[in-house]
C-alpha cells in the first residue's frame, strides 16, 4: 500500500491468503506483529504471523511484504519455516490490543478499541499503525452501543511502553532512532545481564545489524546467550561475512550445530566463506553483491541499487555475468559503476557499458593487496573471481576498514597524528 492509498485495517487482513511472487499460497495471516514506543508515538509494524501448511505459525517480516490489500498479501517469496515465538517487546494486534480499554487523552473517557489501522511510510519499507477505530461507551443488551470514532494513534492513552513501565523495552525504545553502530556502542558498555536482556528484546534483523558493528568478545557473549534457533535466525539475517567471522570464533561442536539449524542456502554461503585464510579476499568478501545478466537494463540495474537494504559501498556497482546468478556465477563480464549508470539512458544494455579493463581479485589475494587495489583505482568495492572466471563475490572497503583497524579501536580516542608537535617538527617527520 503505497502513500496516498486507502487505509488498511487490521481487522479487514484477518485470515486472508498470502501468495508469494508467482500467485500460489502460501499460507494465511493470523495476527499481526507491532512494537510499541515510548509515549504515544505510533507503533511500527514489524511483520505478520502467517499459518502455513500444517498449521505452523511463523513470522513473515514487512520487509519481505511486496503487497498489501483487504484481500490478499503478496510476498517475496522467501519464507522462514521456523515457528513464530513472540519477542518481550512485540505486542500482538489482533490479539492483544483489539477489544482493549483505553483513555481519549482530550477528556479522558475510556473507550474500547474496535480495529486499528496500519500505513506504509512514504518512500520506504517501514510500517506504522497510524489510527485506532474506538467505542465511546455502550455495553450490555439492553443499551446503545454507544459512539464510534477514529483517532489518531497519539489521541489515546493506555498503550504506551512509557505508561507500561517495561525496563529494556522502554530502553530500546528510547534507542530505537539511533544507527546499529551507535546502538552497538551502548550495548558494550552495558553491564552483561543488561546487554543480554536488551539483545533478547531486539528484534532479529535489528539484532543482527548491532552484532556486526560489535567486538568479538561481544558477539560470542551475546550469541551464546541466545535460544540456538533464534541465534541461527539472527546469524541468518547478518551479512555472510560477518555471520562467517563471528562463527569461526565458536568450539567446532557449536559452529556445527547453528549451521545445521540455518536455512541451507545461508549456511552454503557461510561455509564457503569459512573455507578462506580471514585476511584474504575470499575470507573477506561478501557473496551477495549485485549480479545482474547482459541483458538486464539501466532501468534494472538503478532499481536493484535503489534497494535499502544495501550498503552505500554495494550499491556503488553492479556485477555483470553471464547465469547463474547467484554466487558463485556463470562468467564475469565486468563491472558497471553507478556514476555510468547515471549517464546512459535507461533502456541501455547493461552488457554495452560494462567495464572489463581492471583485473578482478583472486580469492586468495592478501589483505595488504586488495587494501592496495582498491586505493589504487579509487574504488570502494571489488569483484572477486576464481580461476573458472566466475564471480565468487565482492570485497567492500568497509570490510577492509575492519581488519585494519585495531581490534580496540572503539576504545581508542583518536588524535591527529601531528598532536603536539610543532609545524616544524611535523614538516620535517621528526
């Protein structure tokens, strides 16, 4: 449902059939999945709860919802099959907060909450419930069933985490705008019972993205802390670079076992990064670059970087091979860079303006090498191709960042290298 579309209730999704991309069924929703917030700001839709073939009840997150309707929700097709566990800071719609007594804040009178309404926000894949359907009044057979009104979300009282008083979740919430890296920092510095409490609460892709901003010693804490599926749900939703680096730090027995529990695709790609020497580029690269084939557009290249899950540093290029597309691929062609894209009409053959001059990286080039490269030819990211001539991956600058810098670089207060020195002595490298 884009801006400007007709509302949703929630109430209207109850039962209705999910389809993934090529029309079949895939299930039905049951419920839905929100997060409350702090004070009367609106919730954010996490996801849905959808019943699949014998009954399982699992987790199907927004960011996987391509359609939204009073009949129907399309997905992208790719489902996890674990059954859905409710988080501390989740609360379930249809379930927990319809039929609920509330106050209107204008003159306090309690009201009923007959359905709520959900939006998408604009120019992006977020989700928030933005109005509440309540009953003023009413009760009992023989009386009228009183007023019925929509408000808006803050026009209510008797939601809110803040009013609730639910530790880590009012926390959480309190932290909920700040980036993963800035996130990450507050858990470190959290006692351990705290940090333990704050990652259970945080949602999986949320959680996955704060433990690839952490020390090591945070993430083996934190994960080992974690029910085994759900920590195979997190390391799925971590990039595979990371998720390879943080499980090669596991004892053999436990490195084993999560990549048992994962979806076979996620753990194929994390074993193939395990098998590389870590400071290499096959033990530093990512698999899931943008891979398009020769025949794709401009248009189809643009509309691949525009997805915001990527980072800015593989959203910079595209990679073009010939089938298979996932990595590793049919033959390498080359790169196309974004500011190429740019400059060519939409309707351009990505294969007519790729770029073969520069040699890709083999796997097993060092990490003293590729940081060369890629300062070398300016580049913020690098194909990596095996002797086959297909593209295994791509290695990023932030990935070479982080094994470049120290391993207590976040304790670290950084000065300039000149600190304290005079002009003279800095001119002449004394």
């Amino acid at each position: 449902m884009a801006a400007g579309a007709p509302r949703i209730f929630v109430s209207h999704l109850a039962g209705v059939p999910v389809f993934d991309p090529n029309g079949d069924q895939v299930g039905r929703v049951r419920d839905l999945v929100a997060m409350l917030r702090v004070g009367r700001r609106p919730p954010r839709l996490l996801g849905l709860v959808v019943e699949v073939i014998g009954r399982r009840r699992i987790f199907l997150p927004m960011t996987r919802v391509t359609g939204v309707e009073s009949g129907h929700v399309i997905t992208t097709g790719v489902l996890n099959v674990r059954r859905f566990e409710q988080r501390p800071t989740e609360r379930l719609v249809l379930g927990e907060l319809l039929d609920r007594r509330v106050r209107l804040v204008e003159d306090g009178s309690e009201v009923t909450v007959l359905d709520v309404s959900i939006r998408q926000l604009p120019a992006r894949r977020e989700w928030e419930i933005d109005k509440v359907f309540v009953r003023r009044g009413g009760g009992g057979a023989l009386r009228r069933k009183g007023e019925t009104l929509t408000v808006d979300w803050s026009a209510v009282s008797g939601f809110s985490l803040e009013e609730e008083g639910q530790g880590a979740e009012s926390l959480l919430a309190t932290f909920e705008q700040l980036r993963a890296a800035d996130l990450a920092n507050v858990l470190h510095h959290l006692s351990p019972k705290r940090r333990a409490e704050v990652a259970a609460a945080l949602h999986d892709d949320r959680l996955a993205d704060v433990l690839e901003e952490l020390p090591e010693d945070d993430q083996i804490e934190i994960l080992g802390k974690l029910k085994e599926e759900r920590a195979a749900d997190v390391l799925e939703a971590m990039d595979p670079d990371d998720a390879a680096d943080l499980l090669s730090e596991l004892p053999e027995a436990d490195k084993e076992r999560l990549l048992t529990l994962m979806r076979p695709d996620d753990a194929a790609d994390v074993r193939r990064l395990m098998a590389y020497e870590e400071r290499t580029a096959g033990g530093l690269m990512t698999t899931e670059p943008i891979v398009l084939r020769p025949d794709a557009t401009v248009a189809d290249a643009l509309a691949r970087v525009r997805q915001r899950d990527l980072s800015p540093a593989l959203a910079a290029q595209v990679y073009v091979c010939r089938p298979p597309d996932e990595t590793p691929t049919g033959k390498y062609l080359g790169t196309v860079h974004f500011q190429r894209l740019l400059r060519d009409p939409p309707f351009t053959l990505v294969s007519a303006i790729v770029d073969s001059d520069l040699e890709p990286l083999a796997p097993q080039t060092t990490l003293r090498d590729v940081t060369r490269h890629l300062a070398t030819y300016n580049l913020v990211a690098a194909p990596v191709v095996d002797d086959s001539g297909s593209l295994l991956g791509a290695v990023t600058v932030d990935d070479v960042l982080d094994h470049l810098l120290p391993e207590d670089w976040r304790e670290t207060e950084f000065e300039p290298e000149d600190s304290g020195r005079t002009g003279s002595e800095v001119a002449h490298g004394a």
